[in-house]
C-alpha cells in the first residue's frame, strides 16, 4: 500500500469537502494547506469546517496564494482543484499550483478531455506541466468514468470495435437540491426549452467524455451533435426540495452523437437509476450497473483513487485513460 | 492511432492463430516471425496455414530460436507467447524472447499474477525484462479481465472499499470440444470428484485473478481457500459433441475466497451466459454483463489491445492493472 500524499484542498464546496474527508478517511490524503473564497471559513482550522477533532489543524486561507505558500513550507505532493467546471475561468488556479512543482487533480468538467473545447488552454497547462515535471488531469464519475472511462476498458476485450453506446440514468430524488434545481426540476416544458436553447441547462462533461472515449479508440472527436429536452412527468411526483405536477418537467435527457458514440444522459425525479454500456464488436459486451454509480460519492471515490497513479505519471496534461490505474 | 508493431508469435494453437488473425486485421500486428512445434506446419508459410494470401509471407520455424534469428535479421518489437498455462513450463521460452529484446505478451494464465505460484520465476523474468529494457505481461479474458482487472476498475470510483465478488457463468455448448471435455462434461459426479481431487479439473487462473485483485487493492493474498465441484444436469442436454444425461456431469462450479474476494466460476452446458461484479463499498457498485464476455474472442482482444500499452510501459514484468491502458 502507498503511505499519505501531503495534500493541499483548492475549493471546499460540497465535492471539494467530500473528497478531503474521504482522502483522509482513506488513508490517501495528509492535508498541509486549503484555499477557499468563502468569507465564513477563510481564517478557520478545517477541524473546526468539518467538525472533527481528527483531522490536522490546517487553517482555510482565503487566498491560493496564502495557501500554496503555507504548502512549500511544509513540503506538499499534489493539489486537488475544486472550483469549477469552465477549465479557462480555472487556468490561472492550476498554473499557480503547477508552478510550485505540485501534482494537480482537478474535478473541472472541461479538464476531462480539455482539447475539445479550450484546446489553446490545454497546451499552455501541458506546457507548465511539463517544465515543471508533475502531472495534471481532470478527475469524477460523470464526466470521467461511467461514459468515458469504462466504456473504453470494455472495448479492451474486443478484437474490433464498430460503435460504443452508453447511457447513465439518475434519480435526481436521491441528489442534492442544487442539482435539482440545474435540471429544471418543476419547471413549465417552454421555459426549459428556452433556456436549454440558451445553453443554460444541460449537464456540462457529456461532449468531453464522448471526445475522451472517442481519442482512446483512435476515433476521430471533431463533431458532434447534441440535444437536450425536458422529461415531463407523467404524474405529479416530489422530492424533498420539489413537487411536480403532471405536465411539468421532472428533469432532463441530455443526447449526443459523435461519429461513432452515442451518449445519453437522463437525470430526472422519479428515473429508475442505472448505467448502461454497449459496445457493437467483436465480441459485443453488454454491461449494466445496477442502481448506477452514486454521483457524488463516485466522484470523491474517483478523485482520491487516481492521487497516486497521478503522482507516479508522466509529467504533463493527462487524461484518465493514459495513467496506470494501478 | 499508432501504427504496426512488427510482431512475432510463438504458438498457433486455437488462441495464438485468433491473436495473429485479429491482431492483422486490426492493424496492430506485422508478423515476421512464426513458430510452432506442430511438424504439419513447421516450414510452411502463415498463408497456407491460414488460408490467407494477404497474410506476409512468413514461414512458420519448428524451433523458437530460428524464429527470433529470423526475427532479429528484419527487426522485431513485440512476441506473442500462447504456449502453455504454466510459467515454469515456458520460462525458458519468455527469456529467449526477451533477451532478443522484444517485449512480450502471453496467454499463460499464471503470468497474469505470477509471483502466487511461481515467485522465483517471476523475479528472474523481471530481472531479465529489466536488464532488456523491455515489458513482460500476462493477458486474456478469465484470468486478465472479467474477475480482476474489471472488478478492480470498478472500485476505483469507491471511497472505501470493503469487499468484492465477482462471478462468470459461461454456456459451454457456445465453446470449443476441448473446453467441453476439460470442465467434465458428461461424466458421472463421483468421478469428477476423484478427479477434481487429485487437481486433474479445474479452470487454471482463478487464484491470479483473485491474488491480482487483491494485490491492486493492497490487500493480502497469500491464503487462500478453493472447492471445485460437479454442476449435475437436472435433464438431458446435449452439444455438439457431448450427450448429458440427467445426473451426469454437465459441468464445473469452482469457488474461490481470498480474504475479502470471492470469485466464482461455473462453465457448463446450459449455464446462462453473464459475468456479475459487486463492489461492497462506498459506492457499491453492482455490474451485469449480460450475455458474458466471450472467452477466446476476448482473450485475442485483449491481447492485441495490450500490445501498444506494453510496448509503451515501464521495463519488467508488469500485470495488466498497472500498463496504461490508453
């Protein structure tokens, strides 16, 4: 077994939390520093954030700076980046964190698979990268496993690959309000449809993962078609946060199309949750996850369980597919 | 995509000809050397062997060592070893191929976690591989794939980790003769018991799988516990080859436990095709491959599939967990 990685926590939202439990809890992570811009916990020990006397007494700095300062102090591995999904509004993060010599495992969506949509970012942060020998990479459940991830594993087996199907179905009773409320839970269908033509709902990763399955087949990623529409409750139905009436929208169902991979995507009250991959081949392979892979959870689990794989790397911008899971 | 490797393949059984086949057709493989000791094909090109006139003209060599001269004199990157199950019978073969250095891939199931059995082999293998600069691996479907690498894949979206099992119930009649006769097929229960119990039946590779499991895992396995029983037809069912009559032996039901793995293989006549993986953990996870994975097929495309990753990885004797995949 790897001994700790001495860690440094960027982002202590919900995922960021989870994932610094979790890596403690699990023997990963050594917490030596934390940055977050919430004025309530800037200035306060993470025993006192998290309330639990075990964990080191790290202080929460307001300012990366503050924080990765306090880290070359002490002498810190890698840095776990949690603050948001648009990788060009998080470059400046990264670089920071890549300049100071430390590994870096990030939960941005776009980080996934970042040459689709900010090729010209990807380079400069490979380039950093790089010059200063660590490794960077884009970590989670959705996207970077379930529709990305697995589905290539699978396609490991087969002499000849002809199409890869793959769908993730979510009961977004079980989730966060916050996720409830993206996915236009209790919403009139016109409005949804207004605003998913605005680009204002809709789940951002699936066109990363469909471009990072498609690159690990050596397919090409360049195009690609994508919709995205209300899934209407048939009857009402609610969940702690929301009630729906017949006609409104329980949630969404996200699809797109790139050349050979087909994704799926259905988040919605009241879905029966699974995750369901298709590979046309030789041989075909067929798999479901049943009660799907806990969004969340799977994501902490995920992040955590790459941090040394990551380490052990080859310096650069890395995709979850090139790093030895083992 | 990555271009040919130019490939060399020690062994035309039914496997090793699959492997050369698919690994052409998928672009992947270049052979220029062959050889076997069957006498009807010694000295006889791969065309006719195959039946195939776009294969490269290569002649197939009787001894292993003209084959790597042959190899040698127009330049080699990879050989492909499907000549035995057990590592001490081949050994001598891996170091001929690896002292040529090529790297080298092989169907021997115990290769896939080679220091349960056959430890002091194993180091001298990893020295030789190392001191050559080059990669040494096990691969296949059953062990290689379904009841470790996967299940291992899975936990990697689990903060913690309590358990797995995983299981493969393969229909026999979908499989070759030589399968049907080995899981005793037909037999009468009390003399499959004898047999099982002087270790003449049993499926080779489920104890790798659950040591490669288990090590990935960072977990121990050098005690472990295995029963392998007779699966009694209920009523008459019958193949292309066997007739089974109700009582008789339809097939084999081998278990495994290994502290906190358990796998489990049945392989019969009739047995509903699936593979099944659970993840206790946090997530647990709860796969279903429906149909299974089929054997020979997917052993021939893993393999292929892994000749690039291996090519690419760290000099040695490596397990399929830790070779990049993409």
């Amino acid at each position: 077994m790897n001994g700790k990685l001495r860690t440094v926590h960027v982002g202590l939202g919900p995922i960021g939390r989870k994932i610094l439990k979790a890596g403690v809890s699990a023997g990963i992570c050594e917490p030596v520093a934390c940055a977050d811009i919430a004025p309530e916990i800037a200035g306060v020990s993470i025993r006192s954030v998290f309330d639990e006397q075990q964990l080191p007494d790290v202080m929460v700095c307001g300012d990366l700076q503050e924080a990765l300062e306090q880290a070359d102090e002490v002498g810190a591995d890698l840095a776990v980046v949690c603050t948001g999904s648009r990788l060009e509004a998080i470059e400046p993060q990264l670089t920071s964190v890549l300049e100071r010599g430390l590994c870096c495992i990030s939960t941005c969506e776009e980080l996934i698979f970042p040459w689709l949509r900010a090729a010209t970012v990807a380079d400069r942060l490979d380039e950093v990268a790089v010059r200063n020998e660590v490794a960077l990479t884009g970590a989670g459940v959705n996207p970077g496993f379930v529709l990305d991830l697995l589905p290539f594993v699978l396609t490991r087996v087969c002499e000849r690959t002809q199409s890869v199907s793959a769908g993730r179905y979510v009961d977004a009773t079980r989730r966060r309000q916050q996720l409830q409320a993206k996915i236009g839970t209790g919403m009139e269908p016109d409005d949804f449809r207004e605003l998913a033509s605005q680009g204002k709902i809709g789940h951002v990763g699936l066109a990363e993962s469909a471009a990072l399955l498609a690159d690990s087949l050596g397919w090409p990623w360049d195009e690609f078609e994508e919709t995205i529409d209300p899934v209407i409750a048939e009857e009402s139905i609610s969940s702690e946060y929301f009630t729906v009436a017949a006609g409104q929208v329980r949630g969404q169902h996200q699809r797109l199309t790139m050349g050979k991979v087909q994704l799926e995507l259905i988040m919605a009250l009241g879905e029966e949750e699974r995750d369901e991959i298709r590979v046309e081949g030789v041989p075909p392979v067929h798999a479901i996850i049943h009660g799907g892979i806990h969004g969340d959870t799977a994501t902490s689990g995920a992040v955590i369980n790459f941090m040394w794989p990551l380490v052990n790397a080859e310096p650069g911008l890395r995709t979850v597919t090139e790093i030895p899971l083992g």
